[in-house]
C-alpha cells in the first residue's frame, strides 16, 4: 500500500506553523519587534475542573460532559494580547540549505542523508504540465521517471538545479518554494521524509520517522521495506489502527510505548520539549502545545499516541492547530506543523477581559434553549482572523489575533459539534459546527 499527501496541494496549502524572532526590540530583517516590557513569563492560575465544572453547570442549557472534559480556565494572568500573527519570511538560499540539513541531522541523526531524494519544491515553465502517473495492467498506480518534475519538484544536489537554486532563479521562494526529502524511489527498512518550507516551522512543516508506520507496514502488508509517507495518520481508510481512547493532556493514565510505559502527562511534556528543540535559525518566540490525546493500539504490546497540538504564546494556546504522534517516550515519531517560525506584530497587552462566568453567561444565551449541550472543553484561547495585509506572499501576511473564551459543546440531537466563541475583549459572540 502507498500514500502521498497530493503535492499539488500543497502548492497552495497553509497551514498552522510557527516562528522565531528575538524577543525585545526591532528586528531589522523581519519587521518584527516585541514590546520589552511586556513579561513574557505571563504568570497564571488556573481553576480546577471541578471550579469550572460548577460554573457551567449553572446554565440551563450547557452541562459538563460526563465522557469527556478539560478546562484550561485562568482564574489570574499577567496579561492577555492583541495582535498581528505572521509567518516568518524565507531565508537566504544558501542559509534555507544549511538549516534544512541541521534539522534534518537533529530529527534522523542515524539516518544517512540520501542527496537523491531531497527536491525542492519550485514550479518552471518547462515542467510537464500533466502530472506523470499512469495504472499498469492490474490497475497499480506508477509514478513515471517524470513524476516528480510534473509536480514541480526538482532534485535540489543535481548540479544544474544547485547552481540555479543558489542563485536564486528556481522560482519564486516567496510563494511555492520547500524543501521535500521522499525516499519513494529508494524504499528501505528505516524510511524517513521531512518536508518544510525556509525557515523551519513556517506555513508548510512536517515529518515522519517512520517507526510507527514501519510496524504498521510489517504487520498489516507483509512489508519490511516501504517508505516514509509525508506524515503517519493514525485514523484514516488505509491505516485504521484501533482505536482505544482520548484523555486529556494532564492525564496520568499510562500505556506501553516502544520503549516503555509512560503516562499521558509525561509524554505529552516529552513530546512538547522535543519540538521546542529542534535547531531553527531564528529565535522561537512561539511554542506547540498538545491539548488533546488519542491512544490507538499499534500491535498486541505496545500503543501509540496521538496528540492534537495548537501554537502556544506567552504561555496562551490557539483556537486550532494541527496534529503528531509518538510511540517513543522521548521523541516525536511524526507531525504535521511545528509553529516555530510564527512572528509577533504590534501586540497590545490587557491585564483585564471578561470573567469566565460572564462567558458561560453569553454564550448559554446565543445558544438555543431546546437543546442540552455538553460542553467537552473550554479554555482562554487566541484566535486568528484572516489576512489583513492585501499580500500573499510567504512572510508578507498579517493575520489579526484576539483573546477568546472557547467551549467546544456536542449536540445530542443533531450528532455534531458546536464551537463556541466569545471575544474576552468585547463579549462579542460567534458559533461554528462541525462533526468532530
């Protein structure tokens, strides 16, 4: 069995991933500047479930989940912020390189490098216009010897293509531009893929050790070589692992890993420390932030977790955000989006918003009274509005960002999910479904 994430989509896909950048005065290449004087510490104290509990509960058509709840609710704050979000803008050529490799070394330290499956991803106008897959006689998918070049992918260690990449002149690395490492032509028994575009935790980032789906591979398609899908979904048609549970990231439930049994609080830390990590050429001034755990049973001994993360500022996570996996204690087996590369603009500190009660107020009264929802998680997020800018480009984008109050409610009569807002500023209301 084989998969890739489509490449022409990720042409244009964007993604929640991150950035870097001093924190404390002007930063003359990025156009960023943090205010010194804001405590980027951000003391908090929270309340406890049961607090938060008692709070919604109060309202007559929102009740706690009894299956399912965590609250991330603060009861004080330093301060919480207004301002702009933006990707962080794309290195010089040669410097893009070199921190590809460094992070590279740093995620497959004993998986060799192989030069003939690093491509970059720049579209030319002399690439095959139709993407170069044909279906052999028993109706396989094959990928034709111009398969890459049709999706605009180029290798980047061929001379011609080096010389045109450092000079700048393999397209345009402010729009479509990344760097994609896929061994699918050189499959082996410890396959690896990164791909991310300069500098590292942008809007494109992510990459599978492969451990979890070379289990996988052995046990359900008699494999022992494959290689390295863009990232190992744990949930989906073609994998399916079983399912056991979710828990909340504070859980000291615990489960055999590869390496040993650790509980869901320590690998969520581990995990979140190994991504704050990772070598970047720029400061990190955000963070990753695991706020949901899935645990899937990978074979009959040992289990796999599996993390929905959302970027973390000044210790304040967003409203949505991405996902990744482990199935060792002490690393990050894959993930999809790392926010490393996120920059700060024009932000606007305030050490006073509305309650949390009046939050819970406003929104039981935007919601209708015929129904009973259970609310499964609430917290003090930041959330992201679209581009202001007028530009597209890769570090060119502002993206305005407010402090909200989120409860994520089921509806038992309708089967789906409510996502509620209320802006901790304005009390200002907005609602969105969905099925998850």
């Amino acid at each position: 069995m084989k998969k890739l994430i489509p490449l022409l989509l990720l042409a244009t896909f964007l993604t929640a991933c991150g950035g870097d950048t001093p924190i404390g005065g002007d930063f003359e290449n990025d156009g960023m500047y943090i205010d010194p004087n804001i405590n980027h510490d951000n003391p908090r104290e929270y309340y406890t479930a049961e607090e938060v509990t008692e709070m919604i509960n109060k309202s007559e058509n929102m009740k706690v989940s009894d299956e399912y709840f965590y609250a991330l609710v603060p009861k004080s704050f330093d301060h919480v912020s207004e301002f702009y979000q933006a990707y962080g803008r794309p290195l010089p050529e040669k410097e893009a390189l070199d921190e590809f490799l460094a992070v590279y070394g740093y995620l497959f330290p004993e998986h060799e490098l192989n030069k003939n499956c690093l491509y970059y991803m720049s579209p030319l106008p002399t690439d095959p216009k139709e993407v170069d897959v044909y279906f052999d006689e028993n109706g396989n998918r094959i990928r034709g010897e111009n398969y890459f070049a049709s999706l605009g992918l180029h290798p980047i260690y061929d001379r011609k293509y080096y010389n045109m990449f450092l000079r700048g002149e393999l397209g345009n690395p402010k729009t479509s531009a990344f760097f994609y490492y896929d061994e699918q032509f050189y499959e082996n028994e410890n396959s690896v893929s990164l791909t991310m575009r300069s500098p590292f935790g942008n809007d494109i980032c992510y990459f599978n050790k492969g451990v979890a789906q070379k289990i996988f591979e052995n046990l359900y398609n008699g494999e022992t070589k494959f290689y390295a899908w863009d990232i190992f979904f744990p949930n989906t048609s073609d994998v399916n692992l079983e399912y056991v549970d979710c828990f909340t990231p504070d859980s000291e439930e615990s489960f055999m890993l590869l390496d040993k049994e650790i509980s869901v609080k320590d690998a969520v830390k581990n995990f979140e420390d190994y991504i704050a990590s990772i070598p970047t050429a720029s400061v990190k001034v955000f963070g990753i932030h695991v706020d949901k755990v899935y645990v899937y049973k990978i074979d009959n001994e040992h289990y796999y977790y599996w993390f929905r993360t959302a970027p973390i500022y000044d210790g304040i996570p967003f409203s949505i955000g991405a996902n990744g996996g482990m199935i060792k204690s002490d690393d990050a087996d894959c993930i999809y989006g790392t926010y490393l590369a996120w920059r700060v603009l024009e932000e606007t500190p305030h050490t006073e918003i509305i309650p949390f009660e009046e939050a819970v107020k406003i929104t039981s009264e935007k919601m209708t009274g015929y129904v009973e929802f259970k609310v499964e998680e609430t917290a003090l997020v930041y959330r992201t509005g679209k581009n202001v800018s007028g530009n597209d480009g890769v570090g060119e984008g502002r993206y305005p960002v407010a402090p909200v109050w989120r409860f994520i409610m089921s509806n038992p009569n309708d089967e789906k999910y409510y996502h509620a807002y209320v802006n901790a500023l304005t009390g200002e209301f907005d609602v969105e479904t969905s099925n998850h």
